[in-house]
C-alpha cells in the first residue's frame, strides 16, 4: 500500500467508527482518493449518484477525519469514476426516474459516534517511559481487576501526556474481558450539563439521570477538575461516588493536577479521590519521546531514519499531542508532495509548531558574552588587539565555538572579530 492508500484506508476504518458496516460499503465501498494538493483532497466516488450523497451527507465528517489524521484542514472535494456528472445525471433521467428504491442507510445512521468507539487508543500503543510507568502500570492493573486493586484510580498531569488514551485503553481492554460490564465514560462537562438538564427539568428526568450513574459498573470521569466550584454538580458527584464505591464499583478519574491542587473543590471530595492511587504523568523525558515517535511513524508507515528522529525529539518537547501532530504532518507532506522524508522535510514539517529558531546574530553575541565571562574579560579585549595569552586563547576558544559550534564559516568569524579569514584559520 502507498500512503494515499494508507491514508484513505485510515479513513475507512475511522467511518466504520461512526456509521454501519454497510453504510460505509456502501457509499464509499470503491472509492479512492484521487488528486492531492496541500489545501484540498479529492475523492473519487464510485458513479455520480454516491458522489452526490457523499457532498451532502459526509462532507463535515470526512473533513474532520482528514483532520485529525493530517493534522491541518484540507477541503475535501468529491469526484466520479464514472466522469462527466451533468450527462450521467441526463441519463439517469431517461432511464429511470427516481434513484434506485432502497432505503437510505445515510438516513438511519447510528447515533453520532461517542467517545466510547475510540478503539484506537489501547495499552499496546501507549509507549512506556519512566515519566508514565505508574500511571500505565496502574491503569492496566485496574483494567484486569477491576474494583479489586486500586478505587478510585486517580490520573493526573498535564495536558497532551496520555491521560484520555489511558482512560480508553482500560475500556477497551475491559470489553474485551468482560463483555457484559457497563461502562460510562463521561467527561466532567458532560456530567455537569446532564446534571444541570436533569435539574432544570422534572423529576423523572432526574431520576433517570441517577439511574444512568448509579447502575454502572465503571465509571470513568475525564478531566474531573471543571466540576470544581460548582456547588450542585460536586454535591451530586460525591453521592454517585459514594453510591459506586459501596456497591464495589470501579472509578477511575483523570485531573490536571492532583486533588489537593484543585481549587474549589470539597474537601469531602479530595479525601474520596485521595483514598485509591493517584498516579501522575510527567512530560516525556528524550528517550520517551524517541520511542513515541518511532512507534507513530511504525502506525503511520513512514520510514524515518534515527537522525530525523532524534532531531523531532529534540524540537517536539513536552507534549505528545505535539509530537503526534509532527509526525502527522510529516506524513501528509510526503504524501502530498511526493518528497523523501529528508531532514530538511521534516524541518519544515514541524516549522509550525516549535518556536522560530533564535536569529544568528543573538547566538553570536551569546557566545561572545559566555566566552568574555569564562575569561573574565571585556567584549573590547576580545575583540581587540591584544595578544597576551589569556586574551589569544579566549579568541580561539570563541572562534572554535563559532566554527564547530554555529556552524560559521571563517569568513563570518572574520567579519566578527574584523580580521580577514586566514587569521581565523590560522589562529
Ligand atoms: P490528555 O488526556 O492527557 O490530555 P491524550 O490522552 O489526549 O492526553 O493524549 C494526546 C495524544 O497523545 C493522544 O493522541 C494519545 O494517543 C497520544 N499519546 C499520549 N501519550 C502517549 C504514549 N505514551 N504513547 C502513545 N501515544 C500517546
Ligand atoms: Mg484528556
């Protein structure tokens, strides 16, 4: 497969997320991804008539999922194999006069996808590293013991790091072990607008609500610090939390920070999310990152050299959203452009999402400053004439690190330290 096929196949299994079987085999069954240029794909439909659905009912969705893949928007536009649409349409026309009588599957889709379907994010694609070993281990333990080990299980750490693909690597994993189990994920959004709904409105709306979180078997809240300071919503959670931890049910939590650190929240509530394992995750260390990457080009079959690697390791720092992102868009270049993944590709892949690089002259006047401090002498001497050793081999030393260092050719060097180049190379 080359990478468009990748790419569009991809996109397939993304659809099948979202809609039937047969709806995505139906519409997009033979299609194929045709023209590409950096702003705008164009899929090929298999005749006019599933052309004309994919514009009107898919376009938003297709639009998002090439987002996410490529990592920037594209338009997406839709063509037929069957070619000139204004003819085929005409013959449609004399040959029948309605499209064939089927049922519209696009019309009785399955609800939007939840959360729930992101069958992407396992334990086997979670790269382990020192900075995120407790919190994997400790998720892959409560996914095989649930209610056993550790309740509630408290995620937290900043944001990007790995947090939601944990929360759905212990879903998957425990739909694979237990079938029947019923799991909730929600976000503590979700939570609070349901909660709200519920409360806004009559009573057997908020009966139903209890009924909703009270007869899981785990509970999975995300990003549970937005239900700080709300006053109603934390009162609510504190007796669903009581109600699942008595009957044995697993909770799982993530945060941006631990219990102690969230602002606002009841102290009744910091004890309860206390009282399992909290582990946290910390931004990847250059080894973590390293490994992150390659197992993304592994997913994204992109060949990169170790070099390419270390030097995104080196500029992607921090965040593993980032990181995904990076290799993203190195993918869609090579895929649009047609180009072998070269260092200088993959510098500008990633142009967008790392700070400009210092301008030269400041990295000079660095290391004049660094050099003059080491020597303990002034930017006057090293610039000067001077010839007494200490002074010489401060010179040399600036000289060398502008040479090796920035990589100068010994013309700018001259131009530094006004002499000509053979001065520099001479010494
Ligand atoms: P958080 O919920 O902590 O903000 P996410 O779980 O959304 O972060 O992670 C952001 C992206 O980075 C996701 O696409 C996720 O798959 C990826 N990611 C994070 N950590 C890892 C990891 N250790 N291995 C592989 N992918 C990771
Ligand atoms: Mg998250």
């Amino acid at each position: 497969m080359n990478i468009g096929e990748n790419l569009w196949h991809d996109i397939v299994e993304k659809l099948k997320e979202e809609f039937s079987e047969t709806t995505v085999g139906l519409w997009f069954g033979s299609a194929t991804i045709g023209s590409l240029d950096g702003d705008s794909v164009t899929i090929v439909a298999e005749d006019d008539f599933k052309k004309s659905i994919i514009e009107k009912k898919y376009l938003p969705v297709l639009e998002r999922m090439f987002e996410e893949l490529l990592g920037f928007k594209v338009e997406v536009r839709v063509d037929s194999a069957t070619g000139d649409s204004d003819a085929r349409s005409e013959e449609r026309l004399f040959v029948t006069s309605a499209p064939p009588a089927r049922p519209d599957p696009a019309a009785q889709e399955k609800p939007a996808a939840g959360p729930n379907l992101r069958s992407e994010y396992t334990f086997d694609n979670f790269v382990v590293g020192s900075s995120n070993q407790l919190a994997q281990a400790a998720a892959y333990a409560v996914a095989q013991h649930p209610a056993e080990l550790y309740n509630p299980l408290f995620l937290f750490g900043p944001s990007g790091l790995g947090k939601t693909h944990l929360l759905f690597a212990i879903m998957n994993e425990v739909r694979k072990l237990h079938p029947n189990f019923n799991i909730l994920y929600v976000t503590s959004e979700e939570f609070t607008n349901e909660l709200i709904d519920a409360l806004a409105l009559r009573q057997n709306r908020n009966l139903a609500f209890k009924e909703k979180y009270r007869n899981v078997d785990m509970l999975l809240v995300d990003d549970v610090h937005f239900i700080a300071g709300k006053y109603s919503v934390q009162e609510e959670f504190f007796h669903t939390f009581n109600a699942l931890y008595n009957e044995k049910k697993q909770i799982i939590l993530t945060s941006d920070r631990p219990p102690r650190d969230i602002s606002y929240l009841e102290s009744r509530l910091q004890t309860r999310f206390e009282s399992g394992l909290m582990a946290d995750i910390q931004p990847p260390d250059t080894e973590l990152r390293m490994a992150i990457i390659r197992k993304k080009a592994e997913e994204y079959k992109l060949s990169l050299s170790e070099d390419i690697v270390e030097y995104l390791a080196e500029r992607l720092r921090g965040n593993v959203r980032r990181i995904e992102g990076g290799v993203k868009k190195l993918r869609a270049m090579q895929f649009f452009e047609g180009k072998k993944i070269t260092l200088d590709l993959a510098r500008a892949a990633i142009a967008d999402f790392v700070p400009e690089e210092e301008p030269e002259h400041n990295k000079i006047e660095k290391t004049l400053d660094k050099v003059c401090d080491r020597y303990n002498i002034s930017r006057e001497t090293i610039l000067g004439k001077k010839r007494s050793s200490n002074v010489v081999l401060a010179r040399h030393t600036c000289m060398y690190i502008l040479r090796e260092g920035l990589e100068k050719t010994y013309e700018e060097i001259g131009a530094v330290f006004s002499c000509d180049h053979t001065t520099v190379i001479g010494g």
